[in-house]
C-alpha cells in the first residue's frame, strides 16, 4: 500500500485542523478571489431579487406617458374622407391624424411614438390645407363645420394603454 504524501505544516495555519477561510484567500489567485467576491455579493443579494423586480415592472407599468388612440370620424352617419383629427393637450402639446376613406384615423405623437399624452384634449376636426406649400394649390373647401374645428367645444380624456375614440359629427344642430 501506498500512503498518501502529507503536506508540511504552513507557518500561518495554527494547529492541525482544517483550513480556514483565510488560508484559501491566500492561495488562491487573484481571479479567483475576484469571482469569490462577486459570488458572495450577488448570494447576499439573493433575497433583495424578488423586490428589486417587483419595483421595476411596477415602474415600467406606471410611467405610461402616452395613450394609444384611434377611432372613426363619421359626419350625418357618413365617414368622412382625409379630413385631420387634432388632440391638443392642457400644455399645448398637439398630435394629429388623417382620416383614410372609411373614416378612420390613428393618432401618431412623432415618427417614432404613436397615440397621445394621457390627460384631457380639445380636439379639433378640419379638412387640411394642401401638403405643398408655393405650388398655387387651392386649400380645399371646409367639410366639417366650424363647431368642430375653429370653435371646437370637443373635449376627449386619454389615458393610458388603448382606446377608441370615435367621433358622430352632424352638419346640423348646436
């Protein structure tokens, strides 16, 4: 039988019980020691986990700033034809669309965000001037009535997450 090589006695290791901690740390490289460190931070951490994604879905889900909106714009039960659709904000912020031939419209913030701000709108409705300016392009007679565009009294609430706002606009009455 062959017996298995001791190992001299270390000058810091008192005594002959098992080795410390310490006298891991000690031989060991210095990466190692680093993946050690990091270990113990991130099992330290280990209950916090359960919180921190708690906080973070509940912060992506509250901080929707803008209400996805789209809708139909019908005038005497007709839908109405390339006319815009204006949501303006208390803080002055506007977002517009265009209605297509059945009517319907989906508000765009900018290029790359769609809806509107979430909060109360005057909303205006109007046939829109030409797209190119300098071309002696005639601005198209006004479809809507005014109630519904320079003296628009139209009030809609956006909020957050999708909506359909539809809009039964009559050529007749207040």
């Amino acid at each position: 039988m062959t017996s298995s090589p001791t190992l001299p006695p270390l000058p810091h290791r008192i005594g002959a019980g098992p080795p410390t901690s310490l006298f891991i740390r000690f031989h060991l490289c210095p990466l190692t020691l680093l993946q050690i460190h990091f270990m113990r931070t991130f099992t330290d951490l280990k209950c916090l986990t359960p919180a921190i994604g708690l906080l973070i879905s509940l912060c992506v889900g509250c901080d929707s700033k803008f209400g996805n909106v789209s809708g139909k714009v019908m005038l005497d039960g007709k839908p109405l034809n390339g006319v815009a659709v204006r949501f303006e904000d208390e803080g002055g912020s506007a977002t517009i669309a265009r209605t297509n031939e059945s009517g319907e419209y989906v508000l765009r913030y900018s290029l790359d965000e769609d809806g509107a701000p979430v909060g109360k709108h005057k909303v205006t409705i109007f046939t829109p001037a030409p797209v190119v300016e300098g071309t002696g392009d005639q601005a198209p007679p006004e479809i809507v009535p005014e109630r519904y565009n320079t003296k628009s009294t139209l009030t809609r609430e956006v909020a957050s997450g999708s909506q359909v706002i539809d809009f039964e606009l009559t050529t007749t009455g207040p």
